[in-house]
C-alpha cells in the first residue's frame, strides 16, 4: 500500500491523541475528567437494555466522534491559557473536559433505580464504582434488579355506574399474572382515557384513574387495583357521575384580521370536519378536524374551541379559520456545472393555492438554461440552450368516480394533473418534450403505508433536428453499432401506467414501485390489425411506441435503533427494466445508472458500468454507460460531532447491467456466474451541515474494487494501491442517500 497515502493520516491521528491527552492540564485541582461511562448488570436479563438505561445517566464523557475519538475534546486542548483569538475560537469550536461531579452521579444512582423499580423489579439497587487513574476517572454503574415482581389479583373499581358498563366489552391492557410495569399501568389509564372520550366525556381526564399496589416480598407479587373516580367539579362539590357531551351547532369563522370572510366552499368545510352536530363529542374526530385542514395549503392556523351550554350537556363548536396568501411569485437562479461546462439557469414560479376555492394548488414554472459547451469539435456552435414550461394542478382529495363520501374522507389523498414542454437544442440536435399525466397519492390515517399510482403518463419525444456531423459519427457510422443511441434520438411515444408503495416507521423504510408501458397500445394493434414498419415496429400517429415493464424495490434499516446519536444503517437496492414487443431498447429516461451521491460514491455519477464495460468516448457516456438492471448494496456509520455537523463512514457496493447483449457495451450483459466479478466496491467519508429542515451533505469516495480492469492488478483493486487522481470521487447533495 502507498505510504505517501496513509502517513499523513497516521500523524494526524497522533496529533489528535497527544491532544486530547492533555486535556487535564485545563482542570481544577482536586477534580477528575469523566473519561468513560458504563452501564452493566449482574447478571442476563432479558427486559433490560442497558444502552437503553445509559440514557438515565444524568453525566456523560465527552463526544466520540465515530465512536473511538475525542476530537472536539481534542481541539479544545490546543488551547492555551491567555485570551488571543486563536485560542478563544479554538475553546469555542471544540468542548472541554467533562468534570466529574458526585451530585449527579448519586442522582443517576436514584434514577436508574427507579427506571429498573418501574419495570417490576421493585427490590431493585444501584451501586456506583468508580476507576481513577492520574486526572481521568471511568464511572460504572452496576444494576442489581433482584427478583421481578407480579401481578396476582387484578381488581378494578369504577365508581360510575355508565362507564362501568360502557366499559365492559373494553380490551384492558392490564391482566392478571403480567410483570409489573407502570408503563402498562400509564398505558392503560391513557388509553381509557382516549376511549371515553371518544365517546362523549368531553370533561374526562386521566387524573380521574389512579391505581393502589400492595407488594408480597416473599412472594414478589403485587396486588394491583385499578381506581375510576366519580365526577367532582371542585374539592367542595359532592361525587356524580361523569357527564357526556353532544355537539349542539358548528360554527365557522375566518381568523384573519382583515378580512371575515373564509374563501372556502362550504362542502371543502364540510368534508374536512368530522365533528358531527347532533353526535357525541370525540376527541379522534376532532384530531382528525386539524390533520386535514392541516393538509390544506390554502389554510395556514386552525383554532377549534367547544363552549358549554349552560345547563345542558351540549356544546357549541367553533372553527377558527386562517388562511394564506393565495398566490405567490418565485425566481430561483442557478448556476450549472456538467462535466466541467459551466452554465446558468433561472426558474420563475407561480403559485395559487385556492384556485377552485378548495385549496387546489395550480402552479406554473418556466425555466431557462445556457451552457458553454468546450469538450465539442465539428460543430457550427458549441453552446446548449433549454427552456420549459410546467404546469400542475393539485386537488387535496380524490377526484375519480364511484367513490363513496365516506371513502374519501377516510384517506389522506391528493390528486394531480401536470403538463409540461421541454425544449433542449445541443449543437448536436434538438429535442422536443412534450408529457402530461394523471396521479393519485393517498396515506390511510394513522399507518406508515403511503401509495401511489400513475394512472395515465403520457411523453412525446420529438427530434426535429440532428446535426450531419453527430448523424454521421454515430448514428449511421457503420463502425459504430450502437443500437441503445440510435434508439434514443429517434421519435417516440410512451404511455405508461404505474404503482408505487412506500412503508416508513422511522427505523425501516420500504419503497416499491412497478410501471409498465405499451400494452394497451399493443393490444390496440393487434386487434385492430396495424401493420409493422420495415424494423418491425408497430406505430401510432406515425411515431413508434415504447413497451416495457419495470419494477424497483429498495430497503433500508437502521441497525442501531431510533432516535440514537450514532446509526448504523443498511441499504439494499434492486431494480430491474425489460424492453418487449414492440421494443428491443429501453427509453434513456427509463434506463439505470450507477455512481454519484446515491449510488456507489467511489465513481462519479453515470461513470460505473455496464458490467465491466470501459468506457470509450467521453462524449456520449451517459448513453453507453446505462443499463437494465441496478443493485446497491450500501452500509453507512453516521454519527454527530458537534454544533450542526454530523459525520459518517461508508461502504458501497452495486452496478449495473444490461439484460440483451448489445455491441456497443461489451462486458455488460449480465449473468449470474459474473455477479460476484463484476461488483465495484467503494469507502469514504462523509460530512453533513444538518439544519433540521433540510441537510446539506458533502461525501468524499474512494474506489476499492473496480470491475472495468479485470487483468490490470493496481487498477482491479485500488484499496490495495490507491491513486488520488484516478480513484477519488467529491460529491455534494442535498438531504441523505438513503
């Protein structure tokens, strides 16, 4: 391995440990630096985590960035003692010391005590050893939770007569012979709670239940009794039973200041409202008020307030309305870099979010580019130019036939129609992009299940003009066979139909989607029996068809678990394309790449693949360099170092293939017995600017197994002889790869 490569490495990381060693020179006397932090038991429980209970510790050591080093801790040491600059940025940037402080450990003590006591182990203790050596002190924390306790002997006492039956056919949480565990006991008392309410008792809360516990210690079981309390509406009043509330009337009024009146449709109002006059009052129907004109772009602030009638059980409802500015105007500018050709482009928008009175949204983009192409030569101009224009309209429900009042209200959905012309003139051609589609997105309430389906996608791409030198170079040179580029600067029509499934719980994340294209027009051509051009193409309005099937699936899930600083995180990604009947070639907008930001980061984006293709021609890469089939195989360590940065460590793996053997991808088609040989494998670093709302993330990849050079030692394996120029890859991007 290259020396040159991994010295400065190694005294960096020596720097760094010299460092953050001396950083009890900054303590006070008679004080210790907490170094580490452990929390073990004495024995294999099979309920108690103990990286869970670590988050009891009320003091922790200082941040580990990946784990094994203290670099803030270690900045902060460079420190000296006066007040230059140097030395103050150098105090804020990085973190001092943690000082080992014994008031805090006792109360870790208590907590964890507690934590283990609301698990059930109710004899249960906590002993503190510490480890000192010179200025740094380890603290280890020894759980002891003795013998689980029981509950034996459930009772329930519900003093009141119309909850007690209303009660009766509930699915208790609590049963008898389960450990003790008060987050079953708040779990219940909670979910009674909700229940009632659901159900009228718009006055209910959940201090009206408490519970009474009596342990056996020779035994370690509890007896445990559940208490409902009457109604009492002060400390003076006398018990009653508790009363159920019914909507009396619903009012709605607008919440902006200037102006009182909602521009809403009455039945936009009526249909985002679950509250019902003349039935109970629900606290799921009014959660369900605010989720969906929540969902509203034309609303901004929702407020609903309930005012008793005076000596009734009724209630008046009122729906405070704020709604936003309809429309707004945008102008976004670029600037553009594509293989070293520099450019710039401007986007203007327009944007009305109460179109229809019904918080449709109705935007319109136009959008101009300009580049300087350099790497061209042949050509009358070198200069690339494109506009668009884009149009959508999006109604925040279903828009589509059959379907019942009750259905739609019952799924969060949105329905779009968008249109749009592109325009790109290349010295090379000119190329005309004309799509409009139809779709449907909804979400059922409260699951992680989202989906969507494409029901009608249109695309026409029309080549008016292709320059003599790009024809005769590539399209009709016979040198050149090149099926896969004469397919695409050809006229063609595409119609596809598709479906897509996406599953989040925070943890693991699902995305499925499968679209074919071509089959009705297919079966239109046949039964109405069209002829086939002289390359065996049917046609439609003289422009041929695509027909294709396509299906993605990708996996992700984080090792490590949820809400944790550091992350371990997998990600498998698979997908798969097949051109037939009236197509032999997929579209290029339909074809796979490898390399980039998302992909494996050791290669630049549309740099990886075919197989073991080479590629030959820098000018039309991002044709040959495509393919059928992807797999992505990623694992990334992400972890937090300190303000608004986190960093990570990762491992990709992946390419792709072509399924037909095509001349101009030698090396490409793929085969089972090859896909071991031909997977580019990468490492690298990563650094991410995480500002909540959105993440600016910056990955620097080295390859480590390069499936292009099968006989070439150094070039098949750069893990074992690294060059910089040739194997390192930048990337920037905006939110995460997975």
């Amino acid at each position: 391995m290259n020396s040159r490569f991994w010295n400065p490495l190694i005294l960096m990381a020596g720097v760094w440990l010299f460092c953050a060693c001396s950083a009890t020179r900054h303590l006070p006397e008679d004080t210790y630096m907490l170094s580490k932090v452990k929390v073990v038991t004495d024995g294999k429980y099979k309920d108690i985590n103990t990286t869970q209970m670590k988050t009891y510790v009320r003091q922790k050591g200082n941040t580990l960035w990946l784990s094994t080093m203290k670099i803030p801790l270690g900045v902060y040491a460079m420190a000296g003692k006066d007040s230059s600059w140097v030395n103050r940025m150098l105090r804020q940037i990085g973190e001092a010391p943690v000082t080992y402080d014994t008031l805090l450990a006792q109360q870790t003590c208590r907590d964890l005590q507690l934590a283990l006591q609301n698990k059930g182990y109710l004899d249960a203790e906590v002993e503190l050893y510490v480890d000192k050596k010179k200025r740094k002190l380890n603290a280890i924390y020894v759980l002891h939770p003795g013998t689980a306790y029981y509950v034996h002997g459930l009772n329930t006492d519900i003093q009141d007569s119309v909850i007690a039956n209303l009660l009766k056919d509930y699915k208790h949480v609590l049963y008898d012979g389960m450990q003790f565990n008060t987050d079953a006991l708040n779990t219940e008392r909670s979910q009674i709670t909700q229940f009632l309410q659901d159900h009228g008792y718009f006055r209910f809360h959940k201090e009206f239940i408490n519970y009474r516990a009596r342990k056996d210690e020779s035994s370690h079981q509890v007896e445990l009794s559940m208490i409902l309390h009457p109604y009492r509406s002060n400390e003076e009043a006398n018990d009653t039973l508790h009363s159920r509330y019914q909507i009396r009337n619903i009012l709605y009024q607008s919440g902006n200041a200037s102006d009182t009146v909602i521009h809403l449709r009455e039945k936009v109002l009526k249909e985002n409202t679950f509250i019902k006059e003349g039935g109970l009052y629900s606290s799921s129907d009014l959660q369900n008020t605010y989720n969906h004109f929540g969902r509203l772009s034309a609303v901004k602030y929702t407020n609903i307030s309930f005012e008793p009638v005076s000596d009734t059980t009724l209630l008046d409802t009122r729906i405070m309305i704020q709604t936003n500015k309809p429309s707004t105007i945008s102008f976004q500018p670029e600037g553009t870099n594509t293989a070293g050709d520099f450019g710039a482009a401007a986007s203007l928008t327009y944007q009305n979010r109460n179109l229809f009175k019904g918080s449709e949204t109705f935007s319109m983009k136009l959008r101009g580019a300009y580049e300087a192409i350099r790497s061209l030569e042949g050509y009358k101009n070198n200069d690339f130019i494109e506009y668009s224009i884009e149009t959508s309209l999006l109604f925040p429900r279903f828009i589509a036939p059959f379907l019942s009042s009750d259905a739609r209200r019952r799924i969060n959905a949105t329905s779009e129609l968008s249109l749009m012309f592109d325009s790109q003139t290349r010295p090379e051609f000119i190329r005309r992009v004309l799509s409009a589609s139809w779709h449907y997105l909804w979400k059922p309430r409260n699951h992680h299940d989202s989906y969507r389906l494409d029901f009608i996608d249109l695309n026409y791409v029309f080549m008016p003009w292709i320059s003599e030198t790009f024809r005769k170079e590539y399209l009709e040179n016979t040198s050149n066979s090149n099926v896969i580029l004469r397919y695409n600067y050809e006229d063609l029509f595409i119609m596809k139909t598709g479906f897509g499934y996406t599953y989040n719980n925070g943890r693991m994340a699902i995305k499925t989607n499968l679209e074919t294209s071509g089959n009705l027009l297919n079966l239109c051509s046949h039964v109405f029996g069209a002829s086939k051009d002289e390359r065996g193409y049917y046609k439609i309005f003289g422009i041929a068809y695509a027909q294709y099937v396509k299906g993605d699936f990708d996996f992700t899930r984080n090792l490590l678990g949820r809400g944790m600083q550091d992350q371990l995180v997998f990600h498998f990604g698979l997908g798969i394309a097949y051109p037939y009947g009236n197509s032999t070639v997929l579209p290029f907008e339909k074809r796979y790449f490898s390399g980039g930001a998302n992909s494996v980061r050791g290669w630049t984006v549309r740099s990886l693949g075919p197989g073991r293709y080479k590629d030959k021609d820098g000018r039309i890469n991002f044709i040959t360099q495509t393919g059928d089939l992807r797999l992505d195989l990623n694992l990334e360590y992400r972890t937090h170092l300190f303000w608004k940065f986190d960093g990570a460590m990762f491992v990709d793996a992946g390419n792709i293939w072509t399924l037909r053997e095509y001349e101009s991808q030698p090396g490409g088609q793929f085969t089972f017995a090859g896909v071991i040989k031909d997977l580019a494998c990468s490492y690298g670093l990563g650094l991410r600017l995480n500002f909540d709302y959105f993440i600016l993330r910056f990955d620097l990849g080295m390859k480590a197994i390069n499936p292009a050079y099968q006989t070439e030692e150094e070039a098949h394996y750069p893990l074992i002889h690294p060059d910089l120029s040739r194997d390192l890859a930048f990337h920037f991007a905006v939110g995460m790869p997975f």
